[in-house]
C-alpha cells in the first residue's frame, strides 16, 4: 500500500437532495465493505437512509476511478442526539486518512451536540480519539463485535 496523499473532495447533502446516481454510489461502497468484504449477510438498507433529517458525506475522487472513496451517514435522533454511522473507505485508498476526513467534516456539524456511534470493537480506539467513550459491553451485531460509544456536548 502506498501513502501517497489522495486529492478527494468531502462533499455533503440532505437525503432528499442526494441524486439518484451518488445514492447508488454510497450504497454500492457500503455494501462492498460491510456486506462483501467483512462476509456479513446482512440488511445493509434499514430504512434510514432517506430519512428528512439524514444527511450523507462521501469522498469523490477528484480524477480518481472510484466515483465514491469513503463515506460516512449523520443522522438526528428524536432525543436530539447525533448518531454517526456508515464510515467506510474503499479498500484500494484505505489507509489515507480519508476516514478521519469524514469525521472531521461530520463533527464540524455536530459541534457541541452530544453524539453516539456503535463501532466494531476494533475500530474503538479511532473513535477515542475524536472523544468518544465506550458506554456499554460490546455486543454482537451480525457476527462482528461492537461497542456502544458516546462523545457528551462538548
């Protein structure tokens, strides 16, 4: 794997303002890493997606072959929580730091609201580092270990 910097640029969109084509594109990557890649058969589509107040950020290559690099979903709780989930990168560029662009860009729109994620177990100790603690035991989910994890307003 190489470390050479990618030109990328983090974009953002409301479900309902997202075009069909970039949809597909998120929900192709998703599915490649945590459906095909991780060998989870599962429903990757619970119905969140196209919620009023989801919102989606992707990578777009910026002359890269993949339409998409990584991405990310944000999404409002009805208890006013933040719930971050979804952050994949394409396994071609993983390792780039493009992750921890996504988590840059959402939580400069979080800001000082409380959040919460489920990270696989051993993912936790990214999350840690953007202030995230675990708050519960881990837990299977589909046959991957997870962990629930809050970041409190800041």
């Amino acid at each position: 794997m190489t470390s050479e910097a990618i030109v990328a640029t983090v974009h953002r969109a409301w479900a309902a303002d997202l075009p069909p084509r970039t949809l597909y594109e998120l929900l192709r990557l998703r599915v490649d890493v945590f459906v095909v890649e991780q060998a989870c058969a599962y429903g990757e589509l619970d119905g969140r997606d196209l919620e009023d107040r989801a919102r989606h950020y992707w990578l777009g290559g910026d002359g890269h072959p993949e339409p998409v690099l990584g991405c990310l979903r944000l999404l409002k709780e009805p208890d006013g929580d933040y719930r971050i989930g979804r952050l994949c990168t394409a396994l071609p560029v993983r390792g780039r730091g493009l992750g921890r662009r996504l988590m840059a860009a959402v939580l400069g729109e979080v800001g000082d609201g409380p959040c919460v994620l489920e990270a696989q177990e051993h993912l936790a100790g990214f999350y840690v580092g953007y202030g995230f603690a675990t708050v519960g035991p881990a837990f299977d989910m589909d046959g991957i270990q997870h962990v629930p994890m809050r970041r409190e307003r800041r």
